[in-house]
C-alpha cells in the first residue's frame, strides 16, 4: 500500500492515465464502473423514492461515482485533496460542487444540505492507511447522524477473500499490494457507529484475466451464484447508522 497515495494525483500526467487508462472503454475498471452503475442508480430508487437525496462523494477523484447517479440526486459534492483530480472531473462532465479538503487534520465538513443524502467513497480504504479511513468514516458520520439521514456506499477494490489474494507475495516484509477483508471493513464501519445493511460483488476475476474470454465467462456465472460477494475482488458495502 502505498503511504503517499493522496500525493499521487497532484501530478496531471497520473490524473489523465487514471481517467483515459484505467477506466478506457471495455477496460477491467470500465465494465466494473458500469455495474455499479446498475446498482447504484437502482439503490437510489429503492432507498429515496421520488425524495432525491443530497450526495457526498469523498475523495470524488475525477467524479465516477458522481456521474453514476446524475439525474437522481438534488445536487451533489465532491471533495477531494487533489485540485487536479477536481479539475478533471468538471472538464469531462461531472457536475458537482467541489470541495478540495486537507490531506490530514480535523476531520472535514460535510456541506449543510437539509435533505437526506447518500455518501459515497470509491477506490480510497484500500489505498489509505487506518487513520485516513477512520477520518473517511468520521466524514460520513457527520453527513449522515441518524440511521434516517440516508445511506453509505464504500467500494473495495481488493477483497482479502478472493482470487486477488493468491498473488499475494511478501516484499521487504510487506505485501507488494494492499488487502481488505470483510471483517476490517464491517469492524471499521462498527466503530463509526454504522452497520452493514447490504454486500454486493461485482467482479470475481482480476485485471490481468480481464482479456480472457474464458475467465470472463466463469467470472459472469460466478457473480450470479448465492454467495459470491463473499469471494469477489471488488465489493459494495452499503451501510446505515445504526443508531436513530
């Protein structure tokens, strides 16, 4: 895991290679992107009905997760450390408010909204070290007091529990690349007083079995079967308050 990951998309060069790269059309990441998209906007539906919540996104990056839910929310907010990231965003069409937030200190300020809302947070508990998830989840208590003040919806892109993880190798006694498990997740979320209402998989394979038509047949069964969130590599945590 990389310590100085907030530093990384100061640089314009990295922000153009994670918009224009990694989420390419039919890329690994892109057809993630687009069954998320399924769920998110059918869980927006089902949660706020004809009420369109308020979102914040944290660490919005270039707004993916903004763009999946355009049209269903009453207006959004991405916050982020990188202006760069930011920028990109509004250039392709992401339509938000932009907040750029430190890197560290007191915990951010979600922006006064009066309605109920959806906090999102992708691609950032499996690159961040504990403090900055906690600061991250301490961001979504504040947006969301109450179990009736809406919904959280945290991605991890590195399931401990699936094929990932036996290319796991020890480097310099470290893991070349950064794990999440289930339990680390629900335990984080417990101690910001949310609990998990619901857990979806959406991708079984890895990126480097994404160019195999074989694999990428079995991942398409696989994700159907009872389950298989337990064994995905890249999960959906949806969460409420547990409190009233």
């Amino acid at each position: 895991m990389t310590t100085d990951y907030t530093k990384v998309f100061q640089d314009t060069d990295a922000v153009e290679k994670y918009e224009n790269v990694t989420y390419a059309p039919d890329s690994y990441a892109s057809q993630i992107n687009e069954r998320q998209q399924d769920y998110l906007r059918t869980l927006v539906r089902r949660e706020f009905g004809p009420l369109a919540p308020v979102q914040h996104d944290f660490a919005c990056g270039t707004g993916r997760a903004i763009r999946i839910l355009h049209g269903l929310v009453r207006e959004a907010h991405g916050y982020d450390t990188s202006a760069e990231m930011m920028a990109k965003a509004a250039e392709v069409g992401s339509r938000a408010n932009w907040h750029q937030v430190a890197a560290d200190g007191p915990v951010p300020h979600p922006v006064p909204a009066g309605f109920p809302a959806i906090v999102t947070m992708f691609r950032l508990l499996l690159n961040v070290d504990s403090e900055i998830r906690d600061r991250a989840l301490a961001f979504a208590a504040k947006a969301l007091p109450s179990r009736d003040s809406g919904v959280l919806v945290v991605e991890n892109h590195g399931n401990a529990a699936s094929v990932r993880h036996l290319r796991a190798r020890k480097h310099q006694g470290q893991r070349w690349f950064a794990e999440l498990s289930h339990e680390e997740v629900s335990s984080l979320f417990e101690r910001h007083g949310f609990e998990i209402v619901e857990r979806r998989g959406f991708s079984m394979i890895t990126p480097s079995l994404h160019g195999n038509p074989v694999a990428r047949a079995v991942d398409a069964v696989g994700r159907r079967m009872p389950g298989s969130d337990s064994y995905a590599v890249n999960v959906l945590y949806t969460a409420r308050r547990v409190h009233a």
